[in-house]
C-alpha cells in the first residue's frame, strides 16, 4: 500500500514521465520533463528505493558537499506534482528518473500503484531516438498508443512496433495491461548530430504535449536556445562539404516524403496553440544516456558516447564523414 502523505487531492492528473538513457537521445525527453518540474516549482513527494533498481557500477552515486557535509545522491527516479492553473487548472505528476537495471516489472508496478492512488486519468511517456532526419526542419513527434480507441480520439498512432524495447515501451504496455490510458511521445534526433543538449527536440516534444493534454507550457528560453543551436549546427556542418551534401539528401527526402501529407491538420494545430499562447490560457505558475548508445527508428542501438560531432585538437568541433545516404545505416519508428 502507498501512503501519500501531504499530498493534496489532485484535479484531473496526467502522469509525464522521462527516463534517461537508452530511451532519450540528445537528453531530449528528460530535459523536457526537468523544464515543466523548474517552470511549475514541482513537489518531491516520493523516489524509487534505488536499491531495488539500478546497478551502481553502471549509474554510479555521485558526492557532494553541502555546508561542508559530504553527502551522497543516489540515481533513481523521483515524483514531483505541479499545478498548472488557468480556466480549467489541472495537476501533473511528474516523473524523472534513470530507465533501471533490474526489475523492470516491479518498477513498473510501483509507478501505476502511484498513478492509481493519485487518480490518474492519463500517463504519458516521453522519449527521443535517433533519425535519419534533419537538423534543419521541424523535428518529427510521434505520438502511439497499444489502445485503439484512444488512438481515433486523440489522432495517435496504434503501435505497431516489434524489436528490441526500453523502459518507454515497456511502461506504456504495463498500463495497458492496466487499464490506464497510455501515449508515448518520440522525438527523432539527427544521429550525426546526437549529443545532448538538443532544445530543439525538447521543444518540439513539450509543443505536442501541450496539444495533447491541452495545457499551456511556459517555454522560457528553450526557443531561442533552438534556434541558437540550429545555428550553431548550420555553422559546424558548412564546414564540412560532405556533411553538407548528405543534410541536403535528408532534406530532399524529407520534403519528398512530406509534401502528399501537407493536409491542413499540421496547420490547424499550429494556428490553435497560437491562440492558447496570445490568450494567455493555461497560465504557469510561480543526466547523460547510459551505456548501450541510444534508441534507433529500428529499435537498435546508436553510438554511446561517441557524437558525430565531436572535439578536434584545436578546440573546435566539426562533424565527421558521414554515413552515405541509402546506405545500411537506414532507419525506421519505435516506441
């Protein structure tokens, strides 16, 4: 039995959850869920015995000092609730943490034991995989579910995803299995660009939460930390002529791909949270990836800790040869 003591009666719940690691390339995801815990002031009310999860020879501890105590912070995941006021003010809870070592099922039972006690209505599940996509477009948001009736009322995909699966994947079937409706949210990171930070994925994926759940997210500086870094990654990829020519095949594909579906659905969602931005609705109030690389389209493994952009003796970074395209490097979605 979880007790929740202090924890005020919350109105209309979502859970949001990010989990670094395998599942958040560029630290997209769990950036994201860090922004809405400093913008809304989240409440610690309870951490995963960390213990019963990681490994400490592969997310280790970490010391500190504090008033000149040697103290310990131990990896785990960590729920925070915020309230997101407006005409119709509702609660999140938050939940941070490191996708675990062991257990997965039993993590995942102490989190819907959370969501149950708390009455959450919706979990959502935030994550980013790296891509053949981009630096220079829009950065593509997948939104699934394994329910299908949720899928037609909240315009999802159905998953149809086989392979290889993280924490992600495996918290959203433990809420199917459940009964709690669940939705995952994929960010795809350029894969030769995919170390983190990556705001512009991070904003992309708070843009499709805020349309799906209906509430206003206070960006603060994450727009122009994107465009700063489209910029920065613009300037690093000129300098390089292959890696310029294989951004242009990716645009090229992209735009090719893109241009039958260019229905006015994208633009309509747009033009809606224009009007919940200039309205001012929904008002806010007062770590690296482990071992293993990261998620692929194809459910396989990127480079861990090897970005494609990377130190060079001089002090600057430049991007490598890349990978040509059409070649075995092909990916494609999961969830």
């Amino acid at each position: 039995m979880i007790e929740l003591e202090g924890v005020p009666e919350l109105v209309d719940p979502v859970m949001v959850a990010a989990f670094e690691g395998w599942n958040d390339a560029g630290d997209a995801a769990s950036t994201a869920v860090a922004h809405l815990d400093r913008e809304w002031k989240g409440e610690v009310f309870a951490a995963l015995d960390a213990e019963d999860y990681y490994d400490f020879q592969v997310n280790r501890p970490t010391v500190f000092m504090e008033d000149g105590v040697r103290k310990i912070t131990w990896p785990t995941t960590r729920l925070s609730v915020v309230r997101v006021g407006g005409d119709k003010p509702r609660d999140l809870v938050l939940v941070r943490g490191i996708e675990p070592s062991m257990r997965w099922r039993s993590f995942c039972n102490e989190l819907l034991g959370f969501a149950h006690e708390l009455g959450v209505e919706l979990v959502v599940v935030l994550g980013a995989l790296l891509g053949d996509t981009p630096h220079t477009r829009p950065v593509p948001i997948s939104g699934t579910t394994s329910d299908a009736d949720l899928a037609r009322r909240m315009d999802l995909e159905e998953t149809k995803y086989e392979g290889p699966t993280g924490i992600v994947g495996i918290l959203q079937e433990a809420c199917t299995h459940a009964g709690v409706p669940a939705v995952s949210l994929w960010a795809a990171v350029p894969h030769y660009v995919s170390q983190p930070p990556n705001p512009k994925a991070t904003l992309a994926l708070l843009n499709r939460l805020e349309d799906l759940i209906g509430v206003r997210v206070p960006l603060g500086e994450l727009p122009e930390d994107a465009r700063a870094w489209q910029v920065g990654v613009d300037q690093l990829a000129a300098e390089d002529s292959e890696v310029a020519e294989y951004v242009q095949s990716l645009e090229e594909a992209r735009d090719t791909a893109e241009l039958p579906e260019a229905s006015g659905e994208a633009i309509a969602r747009e033009f809606e949270r224009y009007l919940r931005r200039r309205d001012g609705s929904g008002t806010g109030g007062p770590g690296p990836g482990g071992p293993g690389g990261h998620a692929t389209a194809d459910g396989g493994d990127g480079p861990a800790g090897a970005p494609f952009l990377r130190d060079n003796p001089g002090g600057r970074t430049r991007p490598p040869k890349p990978p040509k395209a059409g070649g075995d490097d092909e990916e494609s979605s999961e969830d």
